[in-house]
C-alpha cells in the first residue's frame, strides 16, 4: 500500500484544487456530480486491475461497453418490461467475453494484448453488423436510471469497491498477485495459475458491463460511448501505482487513479484547457507521474516477458 | 534458433498464398475476376500499412512497441504539406523537416523508455496524447498543399509497379539489411530476448532501444510523407482513421514476430502486411460488409498467434 500513497496525496491535491475553482463541488450535489462522471472509469479500473495484476492486458473493455449499450439499445427499443431480462443479459455477455478472452489467453497461450485486441476488432465488428451500421432502438426509462441518477451510481460504485477490495483480500486476490509476480513460481507451488487468469478476465468483463450500463443512461447510446475507454482504464490503474506486467499493485490505489484521471479532465475544463491541450496535458502528466514512481523503483521492467 | 525464426514465417506466407487461392476461386464463383489491377491495387493500399509496420518491427524485437505511430503520421502529414506549401521548390526542405521531427518523437520515446523507465505501453501512450493535444490545438482540417510533383510518390507508377510498393519494398530492405547484417540488428535482437543477459554481456541496452525507436518513428514519418502526398495535403486525422497504431502491432505479430521481443523478423512483418491487404480486396471484390471483415481480421490475428504459440511451445518442450 505504500506504493499507493503518492496517488492520494495527487488526488486530494486535485480535488482541493477543484474546489478552489469552483465551490459548488463541496455541495452534495456538485460532489454528486462528480461521483457520478467518475462511475464509470473508476469501475472500469477496477475490473482491469484485476487484469493488470495478473500481469496481462485488457485492451477490449472500450469495445465490449460500445457492445453492452448498442446490444441493450436494440433489444429494449423503449419498452419497459425488457429492461431486467437485458440487463441480465448484458451481465451474462460481460463475463462469456471475458470467458472467451481468459481461455484464449491461458490455453491457446496468446499474448492477451493480441486476444484482447482481436476481441476488440471482432466486438465492434459484430455488433454493428447486427444493427446495420449504427445504434438502433431506445433504452428504457428503467435502465437509464442507473446512470442518470448519481445516488444510483454512487452505491454501485461502492458495492463494486467493496467487491473489489474484499476479493484482493481473500485467497483469490492473493493468488492472482502470485501468479503476476512470478507465474513459475506460483505455478509450482501448486497455485491454479490459468484459473485465477481465466476469472480476472471474466472480472474484467463484468467490470465492462456494468460500466455499459451506467454508460449508456449516463452519456446516451452512441457508437463511440465506449471509444478509447481501455487506454483510459489502463492509465488509471498505471496511475495508480499498479505495475504493467503483473505482481504489484492495490486495487483501492487503481480506483483513486481512475478519480485522478477524472479530477484531473475536470480540472482543466474549469481552466479553459479543454479539448485542444487537454490530451497534450495528460499524455505529460501520466508519463511524469509513471516515470515518479519508476524512478523509485527501479525494478520496474522495460519489456515485462508476458506481455 | 532460426528454425523457430523461420517457421512462422513460412506459416505466414503459406497463408498468404493459400489466401489468393481462396480468394480467387471465391471471386471467380461470384463472376468477377482478380486481375493484375487488382494485385497492384493490393500493393498500393499495404504500402503505407507496410512501412509502418516494418518500423514496429524493430520496436518490438528490442522488446518494446510504439502506440504513438498513428498520431506521429498525423503530425508528418502536416508538417511536410505545410513546409511544401505548394512549391516543388521546398521538398527537399519538407522532408528533411518532416524526418527530423519523427526522429525527434522517436528520440522522445526512446529516452522516455529507458532513461525514466517507463513502460513502453505508458510512454507511447503519453505522447501520442501529447501528439493529439498538439494536433487538436493547431488544426482543424486538412491543411497545406503538396505540390503535383510530390504528388508522384504516391500515384505514379513504373510499368506496372506503384511508386510507393518501390518505396516500402526499400524500407523493408533496408531494415532487413540492418537487421541481419548490422550489430545493431543483433544487438535489437539480444535485448529484446534478455535486456539483462545483453546488459551483462556488455551491450548498451538504453541506446539499442533508442536507436530502435528512432528508426520506428522515421518509418511512420516516411509512411506520413506517402499519405500526404496522396492526399495533396496534411491531414490531422489520416493516422487515426487509417488505425496505424493497432494495426501496424497487429501485422507484425500475425508475421510471426513474438510480442515480448526477441524473435521474428521482418519478412514475417511485409508477409503479415499482405496476408492483411490480401483479405482486404479479397472483401472487396465480393462486397462484403465492412463490420464483417473486422470480425475475420479480429479472428485471424488471433488463429494465427495460436498457431504459432502452439509451434514454439512443442519445439520448445
């Protein structure tokens, strides 16, 4: 954990900064806001930590939102009495693809950035193929409302927190850690290594899902909703002092890096520096905070042999 | 060792062969044919692809990767049409700027890597952010001119051979060349199999990853100099549309090049590139959904990697 204690003091500067700029983010409602945008990514993070931890990539959780919210678009088209059975089915769709994702990686032995990324393409291929091109039909009222109202997204966030945190606590969470820091190892000493791989994939899959449907009450559905999100939940989880190729890492810290990431867009759109220099700002301060926290530890590899 | 290099190689040029068959009986059967036009065709669209990819290559073979390529072609493109502006006059001038300022974002993201050790996953991440952020603050379109002659480059053809299949066949030679009978091709080779190994056997690792990022970047920035040139302008989103970054990763590793460095090589990458276009026009001429050929791109990549992580891993037993 003590790894994780820069991102906090940047975090909290963040948020202080923020409210300097602009106090309404101390009302209920503004922090309600904020924790609302924030959803999303922070679970999104959550479900690549996972990943990350057990020293493999999840490149294809930006395809697999887009898929969630175009599939549920389609299939609810406006009526009601579709919405539970959907949102069971977007859930079920999270977890095969991670399925799929995990048993490609772990048995056909292929560098999950290459699974992953072909997941990527053959998602968004296939979804927009079902649906002609573009989104179609119309989501519910009923399934909007996890988006749109923040009291609704803040205890998802929480009970996904929670979640997390409680299965890095168990055997599991030790194991997955084991099996990133040194797989011949916990290989050897008898730990299910294919396994603990196989369910953070699925972890991440339903981290996607859930994240879809706040998406798409949240932001609408659209054929970008879930563009450049894995870069995004990447960032966040490497922010948070999560090492790429596995073993290292809380996921409590990967969360506060996906608020980071959020704090920080937030931050510069109250100083005018949004759109244009945004991107530029970011790409300097993830590479600045990385290379803090490399220098450090100077354990970090350069080309971890998983990848 | 050069059986196990050798072997997807061949795979991937087994495949690519098997492909045109395929494709050809498929296309005669729907009533059209596949003539030479369309081979040419072929070569035409691969070739900034190609160039591209020959470069990510000796990324990863130094065991690294470069997610900034799309943006850097982005940024090339306008540079190069901006420094032109319409004047045959400022070619020369154009392109020694546009490779200067790819050699100076390879540079970048070499000494990000090493010097700040910073994953190459992050630090290609970052400036390609970086790149963007540029890109988005100063243009919103296309913008400058190249001139007719420039032009050339990217239309004209000897007899029936594009300019620009020429211009990527030259890069893959050169970048063969240096691989295969340089030092510095083997030291690429010795620090994407074991940085530490080479590390104590003398090479220094920080400048062969360096060096292997310069040359990445000065790749995408002749591949930009070929876009521009067909577009007669600078594009900001002519990268990113093209997806140059995934894409170019996605060819390398279906030519057989191991992901964690170390192994593979370039003929593998310009067999990748093909077996990708080849499919490509293959689509095409049938009319296929593009959604579709996304799914069976997505696929390939995956079937093939399988196929070669099933040969390495007998022969490694």
């Amino acid at each position: 954990m003590k790894r994780a204690i820069p991102i906090f003091l940047v975090l909290a500067g963040l948020l202080v900064a923020i409210a300097a700029a602009n106090p309404f983010f101390l009302e209920p409602a503004g922090f309600l806001a904020f924790l609302k945008r924030v959803a999303p990514l922070a679970i999104l993070a959550a479900g690549q930590y996972f990943v990350i931890v057990s020293g493999e990539f999840d490149l294809s959780v930006g395809s697999l939102v887009t898929v969630e919210v175009v599939v549920a678009a389609r299939l609810i088209d406006g009526d009601e009495s579709m919405t539970w059975p959907v949102l069971a089915l977007l859930i079920v769709i999270g977890l095969l693809v991670g399925l799929v994702n995990g048993l490609v990686t772990t048995k056909l032995r292929v560098p999950s950035f290459i699974t992953t990324l072909g997941a990527m393409l053959i998602l968004s291929g296939a979804v927009f193929l079902w649906t002609g091109g573009a989104p179609r039909g119309a989501l519910s009222q009923g399934f909007r409302v996890f988006g749109r109202e923040g009291v609704w997204a803040v205890l998802i966030l929480l009970v996904v927190v929670t979640t997390a945190v409680l299965l890095m606590r168990a055997d599991f969470g030790r194991t997955l850690v084991a099996v990133g820091d040194n797989e011949k190892a916990a290989r050897l000493s008898g730990v299910r290594v294919d396994r603990a791989r196989v369910l953070a994939f699925m972890i991440s899959g339903l981290s996607a899902a859930i994240a879809g449907i706040l998406l798409g009450g949240f932001a609408g559905v659209s054929a970008q909703v879930g563009q450049s999100l894995e870069f995004q939940a990447i960032t966040a989880v490497v922010l948070g002092g999560v090492v790429l190729g596995g073993g290292r890492g809380h996921v409590v810290a990967a969360i506060a890096g996906a608020f980071t990431l959020e704090a920080l867009f937030t931050l510069l759109n109250l100083h005018g520096i949004s759109g244009a220099l945004e991107y530029a700002v970011q790409g300097v301060i993830i590479i600045a905070a990385v290379a803090a926290g490399g220098l450090r530890l100077p354990a970090l590899r350069l080309s971890p042999s998983k990848v | 060792m050069i059986a196990l290099v050798a072997n997807p190689t061949r795979a991937v040029y087994a495949a690519l062969v098997a492909t045109l068959a395929i494709g050809w009986v498929l296309v005669a059967f729907d009533g059209g044919t596949f003539t030479l036009n369309d081979m040419v065709g072929i070569q035409q669209r691969s070739a900034a692809l190609g160039i591209v990819a020959v470069g990510q290559t000796l990324a990863i073979l130094a065991g690294s990767l470069d997610l900034s390529v799309a943006y850097l072609i982005s940024l090339v493109s306008l540079v190069a049409a901006e420094t032109m502006a319409g004047q045959p006059s400022n070619i020369l001038t154009a392109v020694v700027a546009a490779l200067g300022v790819s050699a100076l974002v390879g540079l970048v993201n070499g000494i990000v890597i090493t010097k700040l050790k910073v994953h190459a996953f992050i630090a290609t991440l970052g400036v390609a952010l970086v790149i963007r952020g540029v890109l988005d603050h100063l243009y919103d379109g296309p913008a400058g001119r190249v001139p007719v002659e420039f032009q050339q480059l990217g239309y004209a053809r000897i007899g029936p051979i594009p300019v620009a299949a020429l211009l990527w066949a030259a890069v893959a030679v050169a970048v063969w060349f240096l691989l295969r009978r340089t030092r510095l091709g083997n030291r690429i080779y010795a620090v994407g199999g074991d940085v530490e190994v080479a590390r104590l056997s003398g090479v220094r690792t920080d400048r062969v990853v360096i060096a292997a990022h310069v040359l990445c970047s000065l790749c995408a920035g002749v591949a930009g100099l070929l876009l521009a040139s067909r577009l007669g302008a600078g594009a900001p989103t002519v990268g990113t549309d093209g997806g140059y970054d995934l894409e170019s990763i996605a060819a390398v590793v279906l030519g057989g090049t191991a992901l964690a460095g170390g192994r593979g090589g370039v003929a593998g990458t310009v067999g990748g590139v093909l077996l990708l276009a080849v499919l490509d026009s293959v689509f095409n001429q049938l009319e296929v959904n593009s959604f579709f050929k996304d799914v069976v791109r997505g696929v390939v990549i995956v079937v093939a990697v399988a196929v070669y992580a099933r040969r390495t891993g007998r022969r490694a037993s």
